[in-house]
C-alpha cells in the first residue's frame, strides 16, 4: 500500500505563489508516475500535471502552463508542485497521485493512478 502525504496549501492573494509537497511511502517511489490533480466545490476533479519517473518528462494543463512547475526528488520520496501567479479560479482542492506506468506515459487520465493522499486546500483570493 502507498501513503501519499500532501502539503504547503493555504490562503494567498492573487500573483502570490505557493509550493505544494506530497511525500510517499509504502513503495518504492522511484518506480511510480506522479500527478497532481484538483478539484474546485461543485465542479469534477481535473488534471494539473504529471511527471515520470525519472523527472525528465512532465505534462500540464493548458490552464496552469507557464505558471506551474511539477518536480520530484526520488531520494526524499517527494513531488512537487511549485504554484506561480496564482488566480482565484486556482482555488481548489490539490490532490497527489501515485501510479501509473510507462504503457500510458504521463497521462492526465485519473483512473491511471493508483493511489491518492487526502488532499491540500489552496485558496486564492482576488
């Protein structure tokens, strides 16, 4: 079984930034895609981004293109995700995912991963 554990959510202003964490543990962490989703009250859990599993290939939703940076240090079992120029419709709940494998790549689809911390708020006000 896999815990993913994230944080660094929280209530900022509009242009501020924010740096998410999401640690793992319970398998080797170097073997597993990770992802980051999130999910806005009344609306579906959507994609943010992923990487692989070396770190050398990432993915973004057109969204958060330009603004976010997802990154990953194998030897702390962490994912990151760096948040720049923030806006309100930023403001959701940031999900850490774990899983995947290399016949899907980095993929922006849910169902790929596995595994999924509790999630982190992030707020942004205008």
């Amino acid at each position: 079984q896999v815990q993913l554990v994230e944080s660094g959510g929280g209530l900022v202003q509009a242009g501020d930034s924010l740096r998410l964490s999401c640690i793992a543990s319970g398998r080797t962490f170097s073997s597993m895609y990770m992802g980051w989703f999130r999910q806005a009250p009344g609306k579906e859990r959507e994609f943010v981004t992923a990487i692989n599993r070396s770190g050398g290939t990432t993915r973004y939703a057109d969204s958060v293109k330009g603004r976010f940076t997802i990154s990953r240090d194998n030897a702390k079992n962490t994912v990151y995700l760096q948040m720049n120029e923030l806006k309100p419709e930023d403001t959701a709940v940031y999900y850490c995912a774990a899983g995947g494998n290399s016949a899907v790549g980095v993929s922006p689809r849910d169902g790929v991963y596995a595994y999924w911390g509790q999630g982190t708020q992030v707020t942004v006000s205008s």
